[in-house]
C-alpha cells in the first residue's frame, strides 16, 4: 500500500528527525532539501527513504552529527572542501556554490569534497549550477564496494553516480543522473520496500549468478556495471565507475572503497562538482535556446512503441515534479514503519499520520 503526503509534510518529519539527532539546523535544512528535490522529482531512493540508512550509519559512529565544514583550499577556479565526516548534503551544497561562484567569475569553476558521506541525489547538486544559469556536473565515490568490474568476481567500486543539468529555453531542464552500476543500490531497496522482483541482471549473488531476489541482491553487494553484461557492453559502465573514482577519490584525497581499511570509523568519501557558464562561450541566451530545440526534436522521434513517446532526459523528473507537487509524495507502508520507529527512538514528532 502507498500513503501520499503533501512534500512539506515529508520534508518536516525528515527535519525533525535530523534535528532530533543533533545535526546543525543549517544542515538539517540543507539535507531536508535534498530529499525534497529527489521525492518531488521520483528519485524516490535518494529522498526520505535514505532515513533508515542514516539511522544505521548513525548508530554506527560513522556520521558525524555535529560536523563543521572547512574549504582548505581555494585557488583561482578550483576550491576543496573538508566535510568532517558529516552527512554529504551540506558539504556537497557548499562545494557546488564555491563552484558557481568561480564560475561566475571564471567562466568555469570546480570544487572538490573529502572526509564526507553518502549525499543523496547527484542531480541535485548539478540541479543547483542550472537553477543559476550554468550547467552543473556532479560525481561521487561511495563507501561500499558495489560494482563488480568487467569479466570480474567481486565488487570494487560503489555505484558512483554522475550528474549533468543544463538549463534551457523550455521549461524543462536537460538533467541527467545516473548511477554507473545497471541501478542504484537504492532500486534494491526500494524493490524490497514494495515487495517487487528485481529485473535480470541487476545484481548478482555471492556465487556471481544473476538473482531476482532483492535481498540476495542487498546481502551480495555485487551489482553489474551499466550495460550488466560483457555483450552488452559493461564494459562501459565499468571505465565511467573508474573515471568518477579518478575525480572524486583521487582528485580529492577521499578514500578508495576497495583499498580503504575496514577497521576505519569513517568512510572518507569524495564528491566532485564542476559548474560552468555558457556566456563564457556563447553570446547569452544562445545555448539555452539551441538546447530546447536539441530536446524538442527528441521528442518529435518517431516512437518505436505505439503510445511510447520519446522524452528528453529531464521529462520523466519534470513529471514527476508536476503530478507530485499537487498530488502529493508517494510512501509504502513498509517505509512508513521504519521511520515512525526512527521518529520514536530519536524523541522526534511524528507527523506523518497514524501508521
């Protein structure tokens, strides 16, 4: 069963939550955001359904609550940010608004994040240099071992998800967000939230055979690189998990899943951001312009499937924002009950009806 609820009745009890677990109500407010952006726009693993991993992570000592955020360089059209081991939100917010600003200035701008954690949605970011008029890149690393490389037989990196949204002429923005593995590890929870099969290969279990079962799936870890397999291609999917890991743990001095020391309390995971301004290229308004024309002939391709349009990346995500933003955000039962046990054991109120 799904329960709609108004987003900002979602994003308060996310809110409380995050407040009653000490973080900093700047930080709250930026997380809070973050997870609104991705519910609104059907990102449904990235928004409130992060909570209960947080809560895990959390007991775990492995998020610091009370982090405080540090650029520790800043040079010309680059800047690096120390996030102190807090959630990834509020680090990953200040790093792409360094990135604008430098931009802005520059033509072109770059930012940088280590000692952080899992951020949510990278569309979310990239969304941000948009919503000022440039086009936005996102990447992250992630903690966990997650994508089994190419003719491999165990997972190296995490699902590593990159990021492109440029603004145009049309309402809709060209916005991109993807995982590098076939999906997000969070499709596997969903899949388990609303008691769904997954899709033949997703993910693999122990043995490296393809399995159904989302919590084969989540007890394995090992996910196929996009594209799932060799003659399909998964061989890029695998070289696009690698460059992000260049950026965003190289680049930035975060830690390598596959390298770093499991005795560790923190994860140290590394974003990068890039925002970069069209006006530096092009007389203003030019860019946006061609763009919305480049996504009106997409959607003007003959479909394949009679009553199967083609859509321009960023339509389902406008959508989504459309339907959901009167009609409310869509929760399973399942997740309802985490997060009033969450709510409960974190003193928060519940505000999210009788569950």
């Amino acid at each position: 069963m799904l329960e709609r609820f108004p987003a900002p009745q979602i994003r308060a009890q996310a809110t409380d939550i995050l407040l009653a677990w000490g973080l900093d109500p700047a930080h709250a407010q930026v997380v809070a955001d973050r997870f609104e952006f991705a519910d609104l726009r059907g990102i449904d693993s990235h928004g409130i359904a992060l909570l209960p991993l947080y809560a895990r992570l959390r007991a775990e000592k492995r998020i610091n609550m009370r982090a405080s955020i540090r650029v520790i360089r800043d040079a010309g059209a680059m800047a690096l940010v120390d996030a102190d081991h807090g959630l990834g939100h509020p680090a990953g917010t200040r790093a792409m608004q360094l990135a604008i600003e430098k931009a802005r200035a520059n033509g072109i701008g770059a930012a940088g994040v280590r000692n952080s954690n899992h951020f949510g949605a990278a569309g979310a970011y990239a969304a941000l240099a948009a919503e000022a008029g440039l086009v936005g890149l996102a990447f992250s690393s992630a903690w966990d071992a997650a994508i089994v490389p190419t003719w491999g037989a165990e997972p190296r990196f995490g699902t590593n998800p990159l990021a492109i949204v440029a603004p145009s002429a049309d309402d809709a923005p060209f916005f991109f967000d993807i995982a590098t593995s076939t999906v997000a590890i969070g499709k596997l929870r969903l899949a388990q939230l609303h008691g769904r099969a997954l899709e033949p290969g997703w993910a693999l279990d122990m043995a490296g055979e393809v399995t159904t079962d989302p919590a084969v799936g989540l007890a394995s870890r090992r996910l196929t690189p996009l594209g799932a397999t060799p003659k399909l291609s998964s061989h890029k999917g695998y070289g696009l998990a690698a460059s992000v890991e260049v950026l965003a743990t190289m680049l930035t001095g975060a830690a390598f899943c596959s390298t770093r020391e499991h005795g560790e309390a923190h994860f140290n995971v590394g974003h990068f951001f890039i925002a970069i301004d069209p006006a530096a290229f092009r007389p203003p308004g030019e860019f946006e312009r061609d763009l919305a024309a480049m996504q009106r002939t997409l959607r003007r391709t003959a479909p394949a499937e009679v009553g199967r349009p083609v859509v321009a990346p960023g339509d389902p995500e406008a959508a989504a924002l459309a339907e959901r933003a009167s009609g409310g955000i869509p929760v399973p039962d399942s997740l309802l009950r985490q997060l009033r046990e969450i709510a409960g054991d974190a003193g928060a109120r519940w505000r999210l009806g009788g569950q």
